[in-house]
C-alpha cells in the first residue's frame, strides 16, 4: 500500500503540473485597450474590475478556456478519486469520506450535517445576493459581479503603528497574557511585516520551532484587508505560541480540523471592535460587507465546493464514469441551486459549470469542509466571549494551549462548542442575519 502512493499521487501532480505550468492562459482585451493574460493571479484581480463588461469577459473568457480541456481536467480528477477508492477498499471503510474522517476520528455526520444545514440556510444566503444587487445597483446579478467591490472609493487606511493599537485594543477581552505575547511578536521581529524584492506574496505563521517562537510572514500595505490579515496570522501565532509552551512536542501540533479557528476568532473580535469605534456610514458598510463576503467565501461557496466533492465521490463509489462532462453537470447543478439561479436571485451562466477545474484543494480529499466548520466554530466562541462570557474565555484560552493532546472534535467541546450539533452554524447565520439588518438600516437613510 505504501509503494502504491507512487502510482496514487500521479493525477494530483499531472494536475499540478497542468494547471499551472502547461495551461494555455487566455488573454482578454478589456474595455481600456489593455490586453490581458489570464493567469489565476490575473483573472482574480480582473474578476473585481468596476466595468461590468469586463468581469464578465474575464470570468466567461477564463472558464471557457478551462472548458476546453474539461476531458483532461476531468480524467485527473477522477484519478484522484479512484485512488481515494482504493485506499478506502484497501483499509475496509463503507465510504471514501468514512476513511478519510476516520483519520481524525470526526463523525461522517459533522461533514453531512454542514452541508445540510447549508441548504437549510439558502434563504439567508440568498438575502445577501439581493442585498449586494441592491449595493452595486443592477437590475439583475450575475455570478461575474460577486466580486465586484461592494463599496467604492472608501479609503480605510492604517499605519502599522496604528493597527498594532486597534489590534491589541480589540484582543484585550482575552486577558493581558494574550496581548503580552502579541505585543513581544510585533516588537522582537517575531514577524518579517512588509513586502520586498524577492519575497514570497500572502501571509503565513510558522510554529514549527517549538523551542523558540512562531515566526510571521506577512505583506504590510496599510489597508484595512492588511490589518485583518496580521489579527489573523496572530491568531494561527497564539495557538501556536500556548501550544508549544503547555503541550510536549509530540502533542504541540493542532489538528487541520481546527487551524482556522483562532485566525478567524481574532478577525471577529477585530471587526467587532472597528464597528464600534467608526461612525461614517460608508466606511460601516464597507466593513460589514467585508463580513458578509467572509462568511459566503468561507461558508457558503466552501459548503458547495464540499457537496461537490462528495456527490463526485458518491458517483464513483457507485461505479459511475467521472468525465468532464459529467463532472460540468453536477457542479452546474449544485452551483444554480445554492446561488438560486432558478429562483432568479443570481444568474449562473453557462461557463461557470467548469469553474471545478480551478480547485487545486479538490485534489485534497475532504479539505474545504473544515474552513467552514473552523469559521462556523470561531463565530459561535467569539460571540460568547463578546458577550462578556468569562467561563467561555477561559474555556477558549485553554483550547490554545491544548495543541494536538485530543482529538478536533473533543478540543472543541471543551472550547465549549459542539460541532456534532447544528448550534455553530445556526449562530453563524443569525450573526449574518443581524449584518445584514445594519446594512439595510444604512442604505435606507440614503
């Protein structure tokens, strides 16, 4: 079984090497003159262009050339899953997703239940789609203007001087050990903070020196988006931190199931704080739109790309072809449905159905899942520390330190919040819910 990975790993890497060496890129002429290759950087920054005419010529240009080798894209994909197939027959699971939970010992149920209650919840998701149509002004929303930005010409700018005071000052609730640690982080170069030449792009926190302390890597720019990112990497810094300090080393190291719970925590507790302290209408509903589009990118588009991957698994399982062709039909198909195509809330167009393509964490099987369940959990311990809840600070501060001593599902119940129940998610959507009144209370001054 050990030598077969060899054989197993080949439709992910023949992906890899696909996708982003051997692809032909389109290019796309804009409504500027401009004439513009599409490579995946290039096509995520063109999707959000603020000329409609554009974003659509982006988006339909880039998901129709991935269309064209939908067969190629469509047999390593179903590569990937017959390997997946493979080692579930091999070790005796009923399920693909049964042996890859097993791994973690999570509940096949926690898995299903997102993608339930998901659908349960379209509604509300639904409202936000209507909510961004009104925003942007159109008549009708297509899935090429979810990009676009919700709020233009608002400059929220913050020197690192001044994002190290908002952050320390919207992290306090969780006690002065906390925010001691972030300010030794910020002041004794725990972080490598602004762009340079040759330097990686994004941001990421390394606690992989157990004896030292994690290290940052992030890119400055003085946007708000920067000051989010560095009270998310401290998150992932903190965990790291505690961990280290309480657990030995082969237990320092937290589950995949839970990485994003403490970035996303510091995010909630970050916005919580600006919102109180910033009065201008424009500027609020930029953030509360930032919100919004956090929870459909991580939630929402997360769950389908989950339910996606299972049903392409189900089909397998059942002895069923995965071609690009019919690959295209499902994903269409679970995409109308969750963006309400047929209810006439966005319009799904016919180049979407290869946007599948383009998802390298497909090749990671059962991954995307736990970004929303890691979201859904920060959102419901967030709210109970906000709330000025001290037992449930406590509880939380312990989750830190408890690294990889239990498994996900146990560290969370004793963060106190039980992902086996459909609590987490319900308090996500009420919280978006309760965005979303602010934001209808702001346009309707107007």
């Amino acid at each position: 079984m050990a030598e077969a990975g060899l054989m197993s790993d080949n439709s992910a890497d023949t992906f890899g090497i696909f996708a982003d060496a051997d692809f032909p890129y389109p290019s796309v002429t804009l409504s500027d003159g401009r004439t513009v290759k599409l490579d995946k950087a290039a096509f995520n920054e063109y999707r959000a262009l603020p000329n409609r005419d554009d974003r659509r010529k982006v988006m339909d240009t880039f998901f129709n050339a991935l269309g064209g080798y939908r067969a190629t894209f469509g047999s390593t994909l179903g590569g990937k899953i017959q390997s997946d197939i493979f080692y579930m027959k091999a070790r005796k699971y009923p399920t693909t997703l049964a042996a890859t939970l097993d791994q973690s010992n999570i509940p096949t149920a926690v898995y299903t239940s997102l993608i339930d209650g998901v659908n349960q919840n379209l509604d509300t998701f639904h409202r936000y789609l209507r909510l961004r149509k009104r925003m942007l002004g159109l008549s009708d929303l297509h899935y090429y203007d979810l990009y676009a930005p919700l709020v233009e010409n608002v400059k929220l700018d913050y020197s690192i001087e001044e994002a190290q005071k908002n952050i320390l000052a919207a992290l306090a609730p969780l006690g002065p050990e906390y925010t001691s640690v972030i300010r030794r982080a910020l002041s004794e170069r725990w972080i490598d903070l602004y762009p340079n030449e040759g330097k990686r792009s994004g941001a990421y926190s390394q606690g992989g020196a157990y004896d030292v302390h994690p290290y940052m890597l992030i890119n400055y720019n003085g946007k708000y988006d920067d000051m989010g990112t560095l009270a998310h990497e401290l998150g992932h810094t903190m965990q790291s931190y505690f961990s280290n300090k309480t657990q030995p080393y082969p237990t320092a190291d937290y589950p995949t199931f839970v990485a994003e719970v403490a970035s996303t925590f510091n995010e909630a507790l970050l916005i919580d704080y600006m919102l109180k302290q910033i009065k201008d209408d424009k500027a609020r509903l930029s953030l509360l739109g930032n919100y919004l589009e956090n929870i459909k990118g991580t939630m929402f588009r997360q769950a389908q790309f989950a339910e996606f991957e299972l049903r392409a698994h189900e089909m397998a399982e059942r002895g069923e072809p995965i071609t690009g062709e019919a690959l295209d039909k499902l994903y269409m198909d679970i995409t109308r449905r969750y963006y309400g195509h047929d209810k006439g809330v966005c319009i799904v167009d016919d180049s979407i159905a290869h946007e599948w393509a383009n998802v390298p964490h497909f090749y990671r099987n059962y991954y995307v899942f736990q970004y929303a369940t890691s979201f859904t959990a920060s959102a419901a311990l967030s709210e109970k520390v906000l709330a000025g809840d001290k037992a449930a600070t406590q509880k939380y501060l312990a989750f830190l330190s408890a690294g990889g001593s239990k498994y996900p599902i146990e560290l969370l119940k004793d963060a106190g919040v039980d992902m086996t129940t459909s609590q987490p998610l319900e308090l996500t959507v009420k919280k978006m819910n309760r965005v979303m009144d602010e934001i209808d209370k702001i346009l309707s001054k107007k």
